[in-house]
C-alpha cells in the first residue's frame, strides 16, 4: 500500500466544493477523473480516489455517495480503513434515485419496482452489509416513496400511472439532508387530580351506630325491603323487635327451610352478615342493660333474645 503520494498534495488547487483541482491529478495514481466515476473521498487529506484503486471496497459505490467514512493509506499508516454507516431505508431510496438521475439523465421518472428495487438489490451488500433482506422489503420502499412527499415526487399527474417516482429537488444527498430536527422538551409538570379521585383517597368518617339510632332504622328498612319480594327474596324478614313473639319466629324458620334450596345464605352476603351481627350485639347490650336494672327480667330478656336466635338460625 502507498504510504506518499507520487505529486505535492499541498500544491492543489481545489473549487469551492472540493470536487475537481486544476491540476487533474487525483488519488494514489494521479490520474484524473471523468463525470460518470465514483470517488471516495478520505476524511483526512480532503483527497479523491477512484474506487477501483482503492483495494477495501469490493463493490462500486453509487453515484453522491457520502456515507461513509475513509482514511486512504497515505493517511493512515499504509493501510486504509473504510466504513459504511448505518442507513435509514430513506437515505437508501434517496441515494439511489439520486444514481439514477445522473446516469440516465433523459428519463424523467423511475418504477418503484423495476429500476428503484432493481438497483437497491444489485447494491445490497454495498448499502446495508449484513442486512438480511425480508420478505416485504419491497413494501417498506412503496411506503416511503408514499409518506416523503418533501423528498420524493410522484408522476402520476404526467403519466396517469401508479409507481412512477423522482427526485423533488436533484441535489447530492447529503447526510445532513435527512438529520431530524431535535424537539426540545418542556418539563412535565404534574397533572391536579380530579376531585373525584381526590375524595376518593381521603378517609371515610366512621359512623358509629348506637341501639334505636336513625342508622339503625335505616339498615333494617334495607334488609326488609331486601326481603320483602317473594321471587327475588332469600332471607325472612328480619326484625328487632321487642314485640315479635317466640312463634312467629318458629313459623318463619320453617318457611326459610322450605326455601333454603334457592334461598341466598347468610355467609354469602358479606355485608348483611355484619350488618346482622352488629345489631344483634347491640339488641344484646340494650337488654342487659334492662336486665341489671331488676333481676326479674332475666326471662323478659331471654324471651326477647330467642327471635334473634331463632333468625340467625334460619339465615345460617
């Protein structure tokens, strides 16, 4: 590999571009170069090389190929060093529309399959090295050429035919052509809770319910109207009643067994059960305090604590 050049690189005068010097003299052979070669450019001495000089590159790159990265071996110590860099499927499709312009420049539009697909396929290891091709890699170019009106246009409107496709504007696709604009981010700020949800976290007051409180006249009303439709009820009535005497209870009980097979239990009505719990406990207190008043209450309590018992016994 050369490690000088044969001329005075120094000496070169170049355009404004860096394309062409008037001297004509180029790469490691000091030849010139014709319109139609592709050039490598090396990214340290700004130099161009014909790309059948240049022993790391197996294939021939496009027509405004840029993509890359190149150290010729005057540059890099008697060895060169090429990479490609990574493509996006626009890039591709650009690049190789942008090959096609300016090798057939009398044709004013390509087919997406026939000359677009073509000639990616022809170039695959050259633009995407150790890409596998999929099955529906022909449908993601339709669907570029489709969405990237800014890059690609359509010649339907001449042709009166579907898959004809060119250039926007014919310029050299340069890389900084396809870098996103960067969106800047404003901070997130935290979103106001609904009030809903805001009333739903907060603590739920505790109710406290006393015997012969309004509560308690509420809960009961619930469970009786509960009870009180024949083809949907599954508990008896249910009552704390002082007045209800021992054989209503009896009869209720053998009415619940006759419908125990369809009726709704106790255990299963989570809220019911406590509910009943509850006021059986306080119907317990509010007798007991009656008992300790005279000693000869004892049977009155006890007479008003077999409904109770009779009920929990049905409802189990």
């Amino acid at each position: 590999m050369a490690t000088k050049f044969k001329y005075s690189l120094e000496s070169l005068e170049w355009d404004e571009q860096h394309l062409r010097n008037k001297e004509g003299v180029y790469c490691y052979c000091g030849l010139d170069y014709s319109e139609g070669d592709s050039m490598l450019k090396c990214e340290s001495c700004s130099q161009l090389f014909h790309w059948d000089c240049v022993s790391c590159l197996k294939t021939k790159p496009l027509r405004g190929d840029s993509f890359y990265r190149f150290k010729c071996s005057v540059c890099n110590g008697g060895t060169e060093e090429y990479e490609r860099d990574t493509l996006s499927w626009v890039q591709v499709i650009y690049l190789v529309l942008y090959h096609l312009v300016k090798t057939e420049p009398d044709k004013k539009y390509f087919r997406w399959r026939e000359n677009i697909c073509a000639t990616i396929s022809d170039n695959w290891e050259g633009l995407m090295p150790g890409k596998a091709k999929t099955a529906t890699w022909h449908n993601t170019v339709a669907g570029c050429l489709s969405t990237h009106h800014s890059m690609f246009r359509s010649g339907f409107d001449d042709t009166q035919q579907t898959g004809n496709w060119t250039l926007q504007d014919t310029v050299p696709p340069a890389q900084a052509r396809f870098k996103a604009a960067v969106k800047s981010r404003e901070p997130r700020t935290a979103k106001p809770k609904s009030k809903a949800k805001a009333e739903a976290k907060r603590p739920r007051k505790k109710v406290e319910v006393t015997a012969g409180s309004e509560a308690e006249k509420e809960i009961l009303e619930v469970l009786n109207e509960r009870s009180g439709d024949a083809k949907k009820a599954a508990r008896p009535r249910v009552s704390f009643s002082d007045d209800e005497s021992e054989g209503e209870h009896r009869s209720t009980k053998r009415k619940a067994k006759r419908r125990r097979a369809e009726a709704k239990t106790l255990e299963n009505d989570v809220d019911l059960l406590q509910s009943f719990e509850i006021f059986t406990r306080l119907e317990k207190e509010r007798l007991g305090e009656k008992a300790s008043g005279a000693s000869g209450l004892g049977k009155q309590s006890s007479d008003c604590l077999a409904p109770v018992s009779s009920v929990t016994g049905a409802l189990d």
